[in-house]
C-alpha cells in the first residue's frame, strides 16, 4: 500500500475537493480527514483543549446497578418523552435519513 498526503477542502455543501496527482491508477482508495483548523463545523473556535477532549474520551465502565441507579435518578425515558422506545428508534433514523441523504 501506497500512502499519499493530500491537502482538500470541504466545500459548503459538504463535498471533498482535492487535486490527484497524475499517474495514479484508478481503483480503490481508503480516504482519512484530519482536521487542521481551530474552528469546529459551526465556524466557532472549539471550546474544549485537546486535554479535555481526551478526558471526555475516556470511558469509565459502570456496572448494571450504577446504571439503573442513575436512570432512576434521572426519570428514566419518560422524562424525555419516550413512551415508545422502538417509534422514538424509527424516528431518528427519519431525521437523521433527512440531514444526511447519502447514508
């Protein structure tokens, strides 16, 4: 395998612009996006440090009564009204087939 960097731009409508180079075959490519600006989707500076970013990352497991104690705690579903876990599955998958048609 072959590894090039290439620099692009994500244009408005959320597409990928980028010049290859000439002679490379037609085929296949595995295609990663690092991003290189301060600025997140909304045009705002990102509001956490790398630091923080990697704390929220980290994943602390709790155990099955931890997690009907804080759901409990919470209210369960029905404070978000939910009564119907399997239509309020439905209907994000409606919504989010909406914002992003090419999943």
């Amino acid at each position: 395998m072959v590894t090039i960097h290439l620099t692009g731009n994500i244009t408005e409508d959320g597409h990928l612009e980028v010049e290859i180079p000439d002679g490379l075959p037609p085929g296949k490519v595995q295609v990663t996006l690092e991003v290189t600006s301060e600025e997140d989707f909304a045009g705002e500076e990102c509001p956490w440090t790398d630091e923080e970013i990697q704390e929220m990352m980290r994943v602390t497991p709790k155990t099955g009564a931890e997690i009907v104690a804080l759901l409990e705690q919470e209210g369960g579903w029905e404070n978000l009204g939910i009564t119907d876990g399997a239509e309020w599955v439905q209907e994000q998958r409606r919504k989010n087939r909406r914002k992003f048609p090419e999943w």
